[in-house]
C-alpha cells in the first residue's frame, strides 16, 4: 500500500510548480500571419541525362504560376556545363513567362570570351547576369585566374556593365568565403562587386537566422544598401547536406542533425521535416523585416513550393481570354 502511495506522488511531485513557470516564463510573440508575400527567386541547375532534363522542366513548370521574380541558372564547377546552361537559359526565354538570369563566370576564358557570352545572351533577350569568380577547375587545388580572363568577381562585374545594361547579381557569404583572410576582407570584396555594378547579393545558404542577421548589420556598417537576399536550402537528405556543407563553410548547427536522427530510411518523415524547418526559418525572417528570398530547388519542386505557399505565394492566375 505505501508503495502505490508513493508511487502516485512521483507523479505530484515531478509537476509541482509546473503551472507557474509556465505563467511566468518568458512569452514569445507568435509569427505574423497576416502578411504580404514576399519577392520570391529560384535556382534551376542544367540536367546532365534526358531523366533528369525531365524532372527539371516538372520543376520548372509547377513553380513557374508562382511567378517569381527571376529564376537563376548555374554553372557547374570550372564551367563545366556552360553549354548546357546556355542552351537551358534560351529555351527559357522562348517557353516560359519566367525572367531567366543566367550565371557568368571568370574562370577557365579570356575577357574577350566572356564578353561574348555576355552579347550572347543580351541578344537572345537576358538582362539578368549572376556574376561569380567561380570555382577551381576539378583536379586544382585553388582557384587561380585566367592570364587574358578577369581576375574576380568584381572585375566581371565591371566588365558586364561595359558589355549591356545587365542587372547583375553577385553572391555573399554570411560565415565568410572559405578563401577570405578575414570577414572584413569578405565584405570588403561584397563591398567591391557593388560599388562595380551589382544591384543585388544573393547569399550562400545558411541554417541559423541570427548569422544572416549579423552578417546584415556588418554589410550596412560597410555601407552597402543594396537588398542582399538570403538564399534558403530545403533539406531533405541531411548527410548530404552535411557534407557539403562542411566543404564551402556554411555550419550546419548540431540541433539539426537531432531533427534527421533516425530519418535515412524514412523519406516521407524527412520531407515533413524539411518543410517545417524551412518554413520556420523563412517565417523567422520575414518576422525580422526580410521581404525577399532565393530558393535552391535543387530541381525539385516539392519542398519549394511548399514553403512558398506558406509565405502567401498563391498560383497566377491566367488571364481572361
């Protein structure tokens, strides 16, 4: 008998005081709801295979009501898919109502090369230009600058703004460019692709609110105004984000992974995740006054759409006939 009197007291005495601390504890404001969508952006990668061609356009096509405001075209490292990229950036402009901006960059062709690409694109109709130095060709070990070929970022800035009128985007790292001797000289070198043309940076993506919202604070104290868009990275395959992560220095905090634990079997679970985490972090932002977003697809559709739904972006709708 004493022990099953002293068994239901655990219970008493575990919650003792529960209902006071939570009357007492902090209150946390709720997100706003009622808000007007923001702008909206998205990155598309050139397939490699006729498979994943089609699983590109299924993206393209299902984002494509939301109407972004551009959607941006990489590379692949050292250039690697420059023909694709090209060949993707023109069938958009003929088939699509999207406004393609296509990514330049320095490495691996001499200015006068660039430039061409640059009157390339002009001329079939692209007036958006993401300008980036670029990676270091597979098999070196650094990035060293073409001898004819702009050196940097900045330079093919520049260099564009002599070409066309481009708008131009150009990247910034909130956790500082794996390559940068310091922060300053980070945003010293942001600072530099501005004041040389650019109308916009476009963040590498990041996990942790406050270290886009620091990295803001920095940028405006080095007196760069222009919007710098925080680019967000749904995550449904954490190890692979992970990884990567771990390459270009974009820290993946250790209560993220807790969120995955358990999931590598579990796709549909994952997506869930995904979706909320990344909805959580965007909501976040635009608590904190951030109206605009860049979204890596990836080439999927799902995850993207999901988000941007939550963010108030509603389907276009046709107009009457």
């Amino acid at each position: 008998m004493n022990q099953i009197a002293d068994h239901a007291a655990a219970p008493a005495a575990a919650s003792e005081g529960t209902l006071q601390r939570w009357l007492t504890a902090p209150r946390v404001a709720g997100l706003p709801t009622e808000m007007a969508p923001p702008a909206l952006s998205f990155e598309f990668f050139p397939p490699r295979t006729d498979a994943l061609e089609q699983q590109l356009w299924a993206c393209v096509r299902r984002l494509e009501p939301l109407a972004p405001r551009f959607v941006s075209v990489t590379y692949g490292a050292g250039g690697t898919t420059q023909e694709r990229t090209h060949a993707m950036v023109a069938r958009l402009v003929r088939e699509t109502s999207l406004t393609p901006a296509a990514h330049l960059t320095c490495v691996g062709a001499s200015r006068g090369e660039v430039d061409d690409v640059a009157r390339a694109y002009w001329d079939a109709g692209v007036r958006h230009i993401v300008a980036l130095r670029g990676d270091a060709p597979a098999g070196e070990a650094s990035y060293v600058p073409h001898p004819e070929g702009y050196a940097y970022a900045a330079d093919l800035v520049a260099g564009l703004k002599r070409v066309a009128d481009f708008e131009i985007s150009v990247a910034a790292y909130p956790e500082i460019h794996p390559t940068a001797q310091s922060d300053s000289h980070d945003i010293d070198n942001l600072k530099r692709k501005i004041d040389a043309g650019a109308t916009r940076a476009i963040t590498q993506y990041f996990f942790d609110t406050d270290v886009f919202l620091r990295f803001l604070d920095r940028a405006l104290a080095a007196g760069i105004t222009v919007p710098i868009v925080p680019g967000i990275l749904p995550v449904s395959n954490f190890k692979q984000v992970a990884k990567f992560s771990a390459m270009c220095g974009a820290s993946v905090p250790a209560w993220m992974g807790k969120l995955f634990e358990g999931l590598d079997d579990d796709p549909e679970t994952r997506r869930m995740v995904a979706a909320s985490l990344a909805a959580e972090q965007v909501r976040l932002l635009r608590a904190n006054g951030v109206d605009e977003f860049h979204f890596y697809t990836l080439n999927r559709a799902d995850l993207t759409y999901a988000i941007a739904h939550i963010l108030g972006a509603r389907p276009r709708q046709p107009a009457a006939a």
